[in-house]
C-alpha cells in the first residue's frame, strides 16, 4: 500500500514537471535583430550626450511610441542624434512603415536632417 502510494506520487510530480517545460513555439519566439546590430555604421555609442542631442532623441521615441499601429520593430528602431542630425537604423515590417518612422523623426528634427538607414525585416 505504502509503495503504491510513493509511486502514485512520483508519477504526479514526474508529470506537472513535465508539463511545466514546453518546446519553444513560433508564436513565442522573441525577435532577434542581433546580426542586424552588428552591422557596421552608427550605433547608440555615437549618440552625443549633449542635451540637445538627448532631447531630439527622446521627443523622436516619445512620437513613434505613441503610434499604435507601428509594429514592434518600428517602436524599437536605433535612433542616433549627433549634433543635430538623426540617423534611424534597424528593421522595420514594411516599406509603409519606413516611410512613416522617417516622416515622425522628420517633424522632430526638421526634413534635411534625418538619415534612414532602416531595413525592412525578412518574413519568418
């Protein structure tokens, strides 16, 4: 009876632990841009610490965080300000979407002073 009670124990731990782990699914798998960012060019390390530079950064950021419609990767675009100028670097999901985080940076930091340099994101 005894043994029949340890075995009917372990088999319920044995099985809520395996259920506990779960493969990876599609779904959530998070987005990896790394070999994105590896790329040679401007990185946040160029980013000047001047106030006016953090300033632009952030009103630019602030602009296309409230934008709903953008995807997640167009929310986390690199956006480097160095003496003025914007440089925008990373994935996005669409030309549109390009179009539309240059037109944000454009209204913060003025229309001859933004570099897009985004990529469009290849489909999964």
């Amino acid at each position: 009876m005894l043994l029949k009670r340890l075995l009917c124990a372990t088999c319920v731990v044995v099985v809520m632990g395996v259920s506990s782990f779960s493969a990876p699914t599609p779904q959530n798998k998070d987005a990896d841009n790394t070999a994105t960012n590896k790329e040679p060019g401007k990185t946040a390390d160029n980013q000047k610490e001047t106030p006016q530079d953090r300033k632009l950064t952030q009103q630019i950021r602030k602009l296309l965080a409230k934008d709903k419609s953008l995807s997640t990767y167009a929310h986390n675009v690199k956006i480097i300000s160095t003496n003025g100028t914007v440089t925008l670097r990373g994935p996005v999901r669409s030309d549109a979407e390009k179009a539309m985080v240059e037109s944000k940076a454009k209204q913060i930091a003025g229309v001859t002073n933004v570099a897009n340099e985004l990529s469009i994101a290849p489909d999964k």
